[in-house]
C-alpha cells in the first residue's frame, strides 16, 4: 500500500487551502440565494397583506 487512502492525503498545504476556499464559496453561493429568495417572498407577501388592508379599508369606507 505504497498509494495513499485519501486524496487529500497527497494534496499539498496550497491545494487543500485551494479546496476549502472552493467548498466554502459554494457554501457562501448558496447562502446568499436562500437570503435572496427570503427577502423576496417576504416583500412579496409583505406588499399583498399592505395592499389587501388597503382595498379592505377603502371597501369598508365606501359602504
């Protein structure tokens, strides 16, 4: 068993750091989408409840 078991058994200090850095921006990517579809649906749903009060109010004040 001359071969190591790992890959990164045989990676040098720089490809392992180069490794983490890309694991770790996919992580990052993927964060940042999640936030983003968060903060969307939120407006969204926030300006229907807004808008909904509104037409609610002005129905109600007409009658």
């Amino acid at each position: 068993m001359t071969k190591p078991m790992f890959r990164a058994a045989s990676l040098t200090r720089t490809e392992r750091r180069t490794a983490s850095r890309r694991l770790w921006s996919g992580v990052g990517k993927r964060a940042s989408a999640f936030v983003f579809l968060l903060a969307k649906n939120l407006l969204f749903w926030g300006s229907m409840v807004i808008s909904g009060f509104a037409l609610y109010s002005l129905v109600a004040w007409l009658i």
